[in-house]
C-alpha cells in the first residue's frame, strides 16, 4: 500500500474548499429560517484528515428541539393537504439541484466524513436517486373500495401521513442517510425534525438549504445539528405530537430508542447494526469474489453498517482467495479524500480509528495471524492501513463487533452447512454476501441464511428502488423501494352503509 499526503492541497484547490465551506449555512434550520442557538452556543466541525476546524455551527439546546417540532406541528395540516403532485414537483427540483450541485455534496462530504471523491461523487448519485424515486411514488399512493363479503356494507380502505417524524441519521453516509429518510417523508406528507449527525452536519445543512430553494414550505423539515443529541431528541420523543421516530445508527442507541418510544408508542423504523458474513464458495469465480469483496468491504472505507465483516472461505480456495485480497488492498493509496489518488481516506475520528486498532490487536493476541497492515499511520488526521487477517479464531471480539475500519478477517470453512451456521451465528441480520456459480445453492442461500438482504455474486445490494433494512436486531422497518413509503404511512378503513339497502 502506499501513503500520499494528508493535508489540504494547496492554490485554487484549497480556495474552492474554502469558498465551498463559506456557502454552508452555519444556523439552526426552524419553520423555513436559519437562526442562531437559543443560548448561543457552536459546534466545531473537523476535518479527519487534518484534524482542523472546518466551520463552527450553531448547536441547538433542547428549547431548540421543542422549537423546530413546534414548527414541523404548525406546518403538518397544511402540509397534509398539499396535492400530491406538488409534493412530487419539489422532490424532482431537489433532485435536479443536487445532480447540479453534485460536486459540491461530494467535496463537502469528503471534507467533514473524509471519504474519497470518487466515493463522495457515487454516494451524491445514490441520496438523490431518492429524491427521483420518491417524487415517482408520491401520486402512487392508494387504497381500495369493496363490497364486504357479506354484501351488507362496503369497505373503504385509505392511506394518511403519519405526521411529525423525528430523524436521527449517522455520520457515515450524510447526504444518502437524509434522503433516504427524507424524500418518502416529503412524499407521503409528513413534517420533520432533522438532527443529523455531530460529526458530520454539513451536507445536511446545504442539503436543507437546497430543499428550501426547491419550493419546500416553511417547517415542513427543520434541522437541528447538537453536540447534545439525547438532551434535544428525548424531550421530542416524549412528546405526543411526534407521531414517528426514524433511526440509522448502532444497536446499542437503537435499543434505548425503542424504550424511550414506547411510553409514546411512536411508529419507529430503525436501520442498526450488522455483522455481515461474505460466503466464498469452492465453485466461486475468484477474482469476481475478490473484487465484491473489495467493494463489499472498503466501501467507504469500512465504514458502513453493510460492510463485510466476516469473510469465510472455503479450505479449499482459502490460499489462492486471501493472496489476490492482499494484492489488491496493499495496492490502495491512503491520502486525503480530496487526493486524486486516494482510495482509502481517513476514519470519521480518533475514538473511531483506536477501536479498529483494538480489535485487531484482540485478535492478533488471540492467535490470528497478519498477512497486511495492522497499523495506525503517523502524521495529521486518523488514518488506518488497509488490513488483512487470516485464521480468524472464532472467540475473537472481530468476528462478533461490528469494524468500521478497512479491516477483512478471514476464516475458513469447510462444507455448506458449516457456511450457513457460521453466518448466521450472530444476533444481527443485515445482509450477507455469497460468490458461487451454483444456482441451486444461491438459491438455498436466500433461504437460509437470517439477513434482510443478500448479494448473490455482488459485493453491492443497495439500491433506492429496493427496500433497505434488516432482521433480528439489525432493525425494524425498510426503507427504498415501494415498501419505503408505507413506513409514513397509517391504514384507515370507512365502514359503509349498503347503499342499496331499504
């Protein structure tokens, strides 16, 4: 592998950053205006490759919360009432601006997230995709009139906004995470509160300012950026004028989340936690597995909830597999996104990086061995070097802790069945991977395996038009696809008088 430079680029490169940075807006988002904290407060946002202030936001208090659900409150019944198409409208003009602006998101992205450009430029295409998808399903939605089967009455089935909703959305994915849970809401008719990420609340800042220039009327979103997240969310989440709660982050807060909205009975969808298992077969296509897992495991530079944590390999091909995974990570440049050559950026933070060091060295000690990296790099911001380990023992905190890292431990197996137990033994079900040419055995797999989505040859399962979420406690709820908007949607049924009764 090899390191570039890890700090800003110097001439109109880093005057394009810095004019980027001044465009952001730096207030809190409330009923359609920006404004300040109520006590005056800022957060710092940092660039992780440099460790540097990028821009100081305003950092909302719990009377800020309160504020901006009094604003989603105030603007839901008009909002409710608004045509379908026009809701579409705005979508597909935001939509429009972010394509537009997509080299904005991206350098934003990489400035506070650190991912690479490229990477940055792919995850613009895919938030705004749910911007399209979504102003397509807006007029979509339908119920359906019958004759009860006793011919006695008719049966009127409609479909309503839920009402206010609460997003709490994670630092990985800032601009895609909004979207996703954003633009359904926008369709169905629901109001928000935003309170995107500390680490990361740029993108969703311009992304609000965007949405506000695309026509969206005032409190129909506000964005609430805070240092204090549970302090400002869980005055809103015992407030029974929020009517949903919508969370993408770890289990472990998913948990508290689910506890804490149910005093309200809050409709919740939650996209937590995995640990997901990538299946190489005996019959795989090994350089088509090595390069899904490529994706499957750097996407974002392991930092992702799909990202592929477990890799199993079949005895047979463990040598041939594991040697083509090494060439092809050392073959990463780590640099700073905004470096051309950069494959591999920095991690969100400091804590982020030494849990990743942490669990490598749990299982080194615990007898795995190392076949790349392993370290931490010197010099500005949080970098960590492409790793490989191989004889993975089963007890190591690796296999059962989620690694958001570029970290690929291999473990081998040495029939089917083994395969399937192996996956399966853990208390998440997001998604797994699997690389064979057996059709039948793909389609065993499907079946077997405890996961809400799986790639079948492909190292990639994410797509807005399919529905995104998990089993066991990897979640509650889907979001993509048709399935996404009935997450903000609640059933009424009309019973009807016969109307040809005397």
């Amino acid at each position: 592998m090899t390191l570039s430079t890890a700090v800003p680029a110097a001439g109109s490169t880093a005057e394009a950053e810095r004019a980027l940075i001044a465009s952001v807006p730096t207030g809190l988002f409330v009923g359609g205006q920006w404004r300040p904290a109520s006590d005056g407060g800022t957060l710092d946002v940092h660039d992780p490759s440099t460790g540097q202030v990028l821009l100081s936001i305003a950092n909302a208090t719990p009377a800020d919360g309160l504020a901006a659900l009094d604003a989603a409150v105030a603007a839901q019944r008009g909002w409710l009432r608004t045509a379908p198409r026009v809701r579409a409208e705005i979508l597909r003009s935001a939509f429009e601006a972010v394509t537009r602006r997509a080299d904005d998101f991206a350098l934003l992205m990489t400035l506070e997230m650190g991912k690479p450009l490229a990477e940055a430029r792919g995850e613009v295409a895919y938030g705004a995709e749910f911007l399209r998808w979504f102003s397509e399903e807006t007029a979509r939605v339908s119920g359906r009139f019958a004759t009860a089967p006793d011919g006695n009455s008719r049966l009127l089935v409609t479909k309503r906004a839920v009402g206010p909703c609460l997003f709490i959305t994670p630092w990985n994915f800032p601009l895609a995470m909004a979207t996703r849970k954003i633009a359904p809401a926008i369709a169905a008719g629901c109001t928000m509160v935003l309170k995107p990420a500390a680490l990361t609340p740029l993108t969703a800042m311009l992304f609000a300012q965007v949405l506000h220039e695309a026509g969206l009327p005032s409190g129909v979103l506000n964005v609430v950026p805070t240092s204090s997240a549970g302090a400002v969310t869980g005055p809103l989440i015992q407030d029974p004028r929020l009517r949903k709660l919508s969370f993408t982050g770890s289990t472990e807060v998913g948990r508290r989340l689910i506890k804490d909205a149910a005093d309200q009975v809050l409709r919740v969808s939650m996209e937590l936690g995995g640990n997901a298992p990538l299946i190489v077969f005996e019959d795989a296509d090994i350089d088509l597995a090595v390069t899904g897992t490529m994706l499957a495991k750097l996407r974002n530079g392991g930092e992702a909830c799909t990202a592929a944590n477990r890799i199993l390999v079949h005895e047979s091909v463990a040598g041939e597999f594991t040697e083509k995974l090494v060439d092809r990570m050392r073959a990463h440049t780590i640099a700073r996104g905004t470096d051309p050559a950069s494959k591999i950026g920095p991690l969100v933070d400091e804590g982020t990086r030494d849990k990743v060091h942490e669990l490598v060295t749990d299982a080194l000690e615990a007898g795995a061995t190392l076949a790349l990296g392993g370290r931490k790099v010197d010099g500005p911001g949080y970098f960590y070097e492409p790793t490989v380990l191989t004889d993975v023992p089963a007890g190591a905190r690796i296999l059962r802790e989620e690694v958001f890292g570029p970290v690929a431990p291999v473990s081998t197996f040495s029939t089917e069945a083994e395969a399937i137990n192996l996956a399966n033994d853990t208390e998440f079900g997001l998604v797994a991977y699997a690389f064979t040419r057996d059709l039948n055995r793909g389609l065993r797999l499907m079946e077997e395996l405890e996961v809400g989505m799986f790639g079948l040859n492909t190292g990639i399962v994410s797509n807005p038009a399919a529905p995104f979420g998990g089993v066991k406690q990897s979640g509650i709820g889907r979001e993509g696809g048709i399935e996404g908007i009935e997450e903000y949607l609640e059933t009424r049924y009309v019973g009807i008088a016969d109307p040809f009764a005397e």
